[in-house]
C-alpha cells in the first residue's frame, strides 16, 4: 500500500472517516473548467479538517436511510491550486472548457464575477463541493447543471428549473444546513462548515 506523506493533525482524510462516501475529484482528474490537472493535486484524496469530514459523515448516514449517498467533487483546495486559476484566468488564447464551463463569460472575467477567488475558503480545509447520487445505480440526481458551470443556472435561486432539480437542491441544501454547513447562494454545490476551526488560515500542503 502507498505510504501518503504525514498530515498535519488538523487534517483527516474523508475515506478514514467513511469510506462510503464516493469520490470524484475534479481537480486531480483533469475534468474541470481548467481542462487539466491542477496544480498541488497529486492523490485523488479528499482532505478535510476533522470537524468537517465528522459532519460529512452525519449527512451520509442520514442519506442512506432513503438509498442516498454523497459524491465530493472537491474539499481541502492547496493555496496553489488557487494561484494556478489565477495564472490560468490571465494566461491568452482559447478556451476549449468554455462552452461547457462558462459560455457566457470570458474567463478572465470569472475572478470578476466572484465564481473565482484569490484566497478560497477551500484552502482553509472545511468547505465540499459536492452532489448527491442514488445508490441504486451510482448515478448523481439532476441539479439542473454540472459542477462548475460558472452562470446564474448554477445559483441556488435560479427559476428556470424543472420541479424535480428544485426538489433535489433543496434536499441537499437542507440535508447539509441540518448538519452545520453554510450554502454559497452562486454554487448549488459549495458548503463551508459553520464554526470552521481555521477562518482567516489558508494552507498549502499538497494532496499526495
């Protein structure tokens, strides 16, 4: 088995809180708005602070009485993950991530838009981006877009939605606000743990 390098004890890793809760790492896979892996990403490893992986492990237990499940598709983000987006956002030449990421913007303007920050609450380890699936199949309920689509469509409020997406928003709004999570209204998808032990420390251990 792969030895990780030693974390510091603030850091748990999700899987040895509860190994059921599925993973899809978008910034370790290269399946995200960048279009590449990003930079601090080596493992596809969810790393939280204890408090926050604890709560996670609630909101589990709670969805598996109605055959749900979590799937997290980001967590603890290293500072230099963040300064790899700026360095993207500025860099020239085409998108080829736009059209599905963000077909109404440009993507210098996302850090203008605040769907990108130069210090992410991810960095300071108890915010998850994350969706829920059906564990009959494994498949994740329709939110109306996928992760990281940069637009309205994504905010919590937005009106041109199907009853159902509506539904499945709310249920997991609800089910994460029940166990201390903080919604971002612009992210359906984005949680940061209320009473995080760190909220003005931004760390940059890579995730190996």
């Amino acid at each position: 088995m792969k030895k990780h390098a030693a974390l510091p004890d603030f850091f748990v890793d999700l899987h040895d809180i509860d190994a059921s809760i599925r993973l899809d790492m978008k910034y370790f896979t290269g399946d995200n708005f960048v279009g590449a892996v990003i930079n601090g990403y080596l493992a596809e490893r969810c790393l939280l602070t204890k408090p926050a992986a604890l709560a996670l492990q609630r909101v589990q237990h709670q969805l598996n009485t109605f055959g749900l499940g979590l799937m997290v598709f980001d967590a603890y983000r290293p500072q230099r993950a963040v300064d790899h987006f700026i360095e993207w956002c500025g860099s020239p030449g085409e998108c080829p991530t736009q059209g599905r990421f963000f077909p109404g913007l440009n993507k210098k303007d996302l850090f203008n838009q605040g769907y990108l920050i130069k210090h992410s609450s991810h960095s300071r380890g108890s915010t998850v981006d994350l969706t829920i699936i059906d564990l009959a199949d494994g498949l994740p309920l329709d939110m109306g877009t996928e992760f990281d689509f940069f637009g309205p469509e994504s905010w919590f409020d937005y009106e041109h939605l199907s009853g159902q997406v509506r539904a499945n928003r709310l249920l997991l709004q609800t089910v994460m606000m029940q166990h201390g999570f903080v919604p971002f209204h612009q992210e359906w998808w984005h949680f940061t743990l209320d009473g995080e032990p760190f909220t003005d420390q931004y760390f940059d251990l890579p995730i190996t």
